[in-house]
C-alpha cells in the first residue's frame, strides 16, 4: 500500500506521480483528512512462466567466453508497455567479473526462424558495478518509460549481453521439467541457436518480464526521422557503449536509404540501404567511415530517404 497526499495516485504505474507527494502526520486515535489512500495495481501480466524456480547452472557470456549473450522468447498476453526486465546472475564471487556494462536489448524475432532473435527495438545498458549476484536477488531493471508497447499475442525477445570487457554468469534452469524450447545463445561468431542444440538440454534463461499501463492507441504510422541520440557522438578508442542510435517510423514497409552527408553537402557514408518493416526501427552507428577510421569532428547531416519522401536532420561528431 501506499500513501499519498497531492501525488495524482494512479492505477496506471506510468501515471503515477510520489515525486509531487507532501508530508502527512498520522497519529494513534487521530482523524487524518486529505490523504489519497490507493493500492497500486500488479503488472498487468508477469512473463515468468518460462523456467523453473530453482537454478541448475551458470552460463559465463562476456570477453573470451563460448558465447557472448543469452535470448528469452517471451508471448504477451496482453497489450501493454513493458515495465521491467529481471536478469538472474550466480551468486558466486565469479557471477560478474570486470568493469563493462551489462547490455540488455529488445529485439523482434527472425523473419528466418521465428524461435530466435531478429531486430533490434531498444538497449538499456546497466554497469557491472550495478548489479546484484544470487537467485533470491534479481536484477529488476525498469524500462517502463521507454514507451516500449507490445500487443496480446506478440512474440518478443529479451537479451543480455557484456560489453566493453568483463563476463556475467547467467543463470539457466534443468531444461527437464519445463522444456519449453524459447532460450538461446549467441556464439562468439555471432550465430543464435536455441539452448536445446547447444547444450545436452533445452535450459531456460531465467530472465522475466513484465507488462503493465494502458494498451497502445492505435494511430496512422507517420514517416517520421527522429533526432539521434546521444548527441553529439562521441568517437574514442573503444566505441561499443558509445554508439549513437536512428530511430525512425515507416508507414509501411519499404526500402529506406540513411545516408550520412558532410556541410558540404558531399555523402560521406550510406548507413543503411535495405529493406524494413512498417513501424519503429533503428539504426546504430559509431561515428566511423567504412573503413573504419574515425570520421573528422564537425557536423553533419542525416538523411532518410524511402520511396518520394524524406527528411534531414543535423549532428555533430567530437573527438
């Protein structure tokens, strides 16, 4: 239960507002006027049905290891807004070695194989220095204001990823009593294969998730090109937590064209000329040419371009 008075308390957690709440005195006996006295309600659905409880065994993704990222397929049973993501790490002093960060991505599944992870839909990433070890402590990491919707019946993927250097053991269950054939791995060359063709046994990942707020309205799709974001890129040594990130809209799908062009109006790299679904995509970038050389520092403007239409927008590139 909580308490609030003037924090516009809502069933809807992303409406919800404690940050505007004012100090109450409650005393034994007394009369306390004004308060507004609401239960939050649960997510609308928790997607934890997929493993057992108990943990069989740890996998070490990361730098150097047999596989750099572990997927959980997961079916909404509503439509809703995901609101958290919980990551199962060993409890052991080797569960999380390094000083990377732990990248959680959103992704759509494979138009190939439906059963394993396609596109990407977002990355949050978390520190290692952040995290918690042990079954009877996940990590919980809150997404709910990244607006990400899903509909009843949609199949979602969610995957943990190292970056930057360092190794997290993920926890996967006995893959006996619940084979339910929705966990893989990533190898170190890139390629998903479900956990039942890589190891003896088709183990869950114990990683859950939730769904909560209202059902997305449904509204026309615009074509619309979103400013990138973080900016201005940033280019250093090492560049994989410091990519920049295209997000845009299709009405329908099309073949869209995201090109990169200097102030003197000259293309200095094509980013992106293929086929995409209608609705949200993006794109990531780490401010290099193709080559791979770091692009010189100044600004520069993006174009998307699908079909007859098209729109520019501007960024900048230090150093």
């Amino acid at each position: 239960m909580e308490y609030y008075s003037g924090a516009r308390e809502s069933h809807d957690h992303l409406q919800d507002r404690p940050d505007e709440a004012v100090p109450v005195t409650v005393s034994p006996d007394g009369v306390t006027a004004n308060i507004d006295f609401l239960a939050n309600d649960p997510p609308n659905q928790t997607l934890d049905q997929y493993y057992q409880t108990q943990a069989a065994f740890a996998v070490g993704i990361g730098n150097s290891q047999a596989y750099s990222a572990a997927a959980m397929r997961f079916t909404a049973g509503v439509s809703g807004q995901l609101l958290w993501v919980r990551v199962f790490i060993n409890g052991g002093s080797a569960g999380i070695q390094g000083n990377g960060v732990l990248r959680l991505a959103i992704l759509k599944s494979d138009a190939a194989n439906s059963n394993l992870p396609g596109a990407v839909v977002d990355r949050i990433d978390t520190p290692l220095s952040a995290l918690t070890r042990g079954l009877l402590v996940p990590n919980e990491i809150r997404i709910g204001d990244r607006n990400l919707a899903v509909a009843a019946g949609e199949d979602f993927f969610v995957s943990a990823e190292v970056m930057n250097g360092g190794v997290v053991q993920l926890l996967f269950d006995d893959g006996v009593t619940k084979p339910a054939f929705r966990s893989s791995v990533k190898t170190a060359n890139g390629e998903w294969k479900l956990t039942g063709e890589a190891f003896s046994k088709p183990y869950n990942l114990k990683l859950a998730a939730a769904i909560g707020g209202q059902p997305p309205q449904v509204v026309p799709l615009q074509f619309t090109l979103e400013q990138n974001y973080p900016n201005p890129v940033i280019v250093g040594n090492t560049t994989q937590s410091l990519q920049t990130a295209f997000r845009f809209v299709l009405p329908q799908a099309s073949r869209a064209v995201l090109s990169l062009f200097d102030t003197l109006g000259r293309q200095v790299r094509v980013l992106a000329n293929a086929d995409f679904p209608a609705g949200d995509n993006i794109l990531f970038w780490d401010g290099r040419a193709e080559t791979g050389a770091a692009l010189p520092a100044g600004i520069y403007f993006y174009r998307l371009r699908a079909g007859n239409v098209e729109q520019v927008r501007k960024l900048a590139l230090v150093h």
